[in-house]
C-alpha cells in the first residue's frame, strides 16, 4: 500500500510539472509583430532551411518554439558560418529588420552558434 501511495505523489508532481513547463515561452521571436524597420535586433533560434542562391547569397529560415523569421546573409556580409548552415543549427542572428514583399527579415551582420 505504501508503494502506491509514492507512485501516486510522484504521478502528481509529474503533471503538475508538466503543466508549468507546457506554459513557459521562449520569448526570443515571439517579439516579430513588435519589430520595427531599421532596427538592429538579436535573435537564436534553429535554422528550418538553408538556402545558397546563384549570387551566393545565402537565406535562412529560424525558428524557436514561438514563430519563425526570414533571414538574409548577403555576399558582400562576408559572414563565412552562414555557408556551413544546415537544418537544425542553432544559431544567434544580429541584423537589421527590414520589409520584404509584406514580410519582416533579419539582414544579417553576424551570425554564430548558440
């Protein structure tokens, strides 16, 4: 009876942990509505796709548990990492917001690991 009694407390405090766990928010991208053009930003997250244009220029996807945000590496960055990016890279992104087509981007000027 005793051993019943401690599974049951320990199954409790599983759900209740897992239900503060379930309501905490990365708040890393959650921020992209607030987002404003021309501001530099930093944001991590992992990389969804990876993309090398013919011009070199390479385009990211990067996501955490909150949203997803467009980023761009251009040539002329000279930001060497972003050619070694691969889906599920965590990276850390510092760039510039901009507008693209009705969308927000990052312009990057730096990209590392996280």
């Amino acid at each position: 009876m005793e051993i019943v009694k401690i599974c049951l407390v320990i199954a409790v405090i599983g759900i209740i942990a897992l239900f503060f766990l379930t309501q905490y928010k990365n708040e890393t991208l959650s921020k992209v509505e607030d987002l404003k053009v021309g501001q530099i930003e930093k944001i991590e997250g992992m990389v969804n796709s990876a993309y090398v244009s013919k011009d070199s220029h390479v385009f990211l996807k990067v996501a955490d548990n909150t949203g997803e945000i467009d980023v761009v590496a251009f040539k002329s960055a000279n930001i060497d990492l972003a050619y070694e990016l691969e889906d599920g890279d965590h990276v850390s992104v510092l760039g510039k917001v901009e507008e693209y087509k009705g969308s927000l981007e990052i312009i990057a000027k730096e990209i590392s690991r996280a």
